[in-house]
C-alpha cells in the first residue's frame, strides 16, 4: 500500500492555529483513538475533493475541517502530519485523535471491500507509526450523534448499523 502526502497547507483555515494559522497545532497529550468519517453521499468523488475543499473552500480561504487522511479503494491521502491536530471531530477528541475520512461506494455510506482492506492496513499502520494501540471510534459516538460513517450507525436506511460498526471495529483490529 503507498500513501501519498499531500499536506494541506499552512496559512489556510483547515491547518494550523485560529491566532496564528501560519504555525501548526501539536498534541499536547497522547493519542488515544482513529476516529473513522465518511466524507458523504459523494460516490464519485476522488481522494483530492475533499483535500481541495478543505485546503480552498468556495472563497480560496479554506475551511475549518480536515482530517489525517481521505481514503477510497487502494487510494490513500495523507493531509496532516501525525503529530498534528486535526479539525475532523467536532469535539474536544481532535486533540487526541486520528482521524480518517472514507469515500463511500454508494449514497447509503457504504464502504467498498477494497476500501476496507486498505482502511485495515491503514489502522494498523498508524498503530504502527504512532506506537500506540489506539482505539477505533466513529465520528457518530462523539457528543454531535452526527450520522458518521451513516453506514456503520442506526441512522441507515439499511437495518443493522450498530451491529455492522460492531462486525468492523473487530475486522479491523484483526
């Protein structure tokens, strides 16, 4: 598996500090979790939609969003170095945690059997690089309930969300 860096770049609203965006915000305390996304009802979209999104928004300013990394099939983008808070989270946990957007495979937030497997090797490798045994969350068990990845939650037109996250959190750590 290869991942590509592409960092988003300073200065802009999705990296760095509200004062003083030209200076990156570090963790400050250990890692704890990945905190698995979907990017939306996008199906069609490649890895470097979301990182122009975030890097330029609608005004060439950015957004305030970002995430470690945006994945769909084999493909894998890396936006944020690892030491570095990201703003996917809406809570308090992007200042311990990874995290990973999914482009889905359908509107219902369906992730590709291609998209898992490289989404595996991709836990285990910020494991590995990390040096941690972070724990696998969705953005949905965050204090938003947002409907992330909607898939894996029980907020899906298809029966069985929960136990669908519950089936993946074990393929994963597998």
């Amino acid at each position: 598996m290869n991942i590509t860096e592409k960092f988003l770049s300073l200065g802009k609203l999705a990296r760095g500090n509200v004062n003083d965006s030209t200076k990156p915000i570090l963790f400050t305390k250990p890692l704890e979790r990945i905190i698995i996304h979907w990017i939306g009802p996008y199906p069609n979209q490649i890895v470097t939609h979301p990182w122009n999104w975030w890097e330029n928004g609608s005004d060439g300013k950015g957004v305030r969003a970002s995430a470690h990394f945006i994945m769909k099939d084999e493909a894998i983008l890396q936006a944020l170095p690892l030491n570095e808070i990201g703003w996917h989270s809406g809570d308090l946990r992007n200042h311990d945690s990874i995290g990973i957007e999914v482009i889905p495979m359908n509107k219902e937030g369906e992730f590709s059997l291609t998209s898992l497997n490289t989404l595996k090797w991709l836990v285990q490798h910020i494991r590995k690089e990390t040096g941690r045994e972070l724990v696998l969350k969705r953005h949905f068990d965050g204090t938003q309930g947002k409907p992330c990845p909607l898939h894996y939650t029980d907020f899906s037109t298809i029966p069985g969300g929960q136990a669908r996250w519950e089936e993946l959190k074990i393929f994963l750590n597998e």
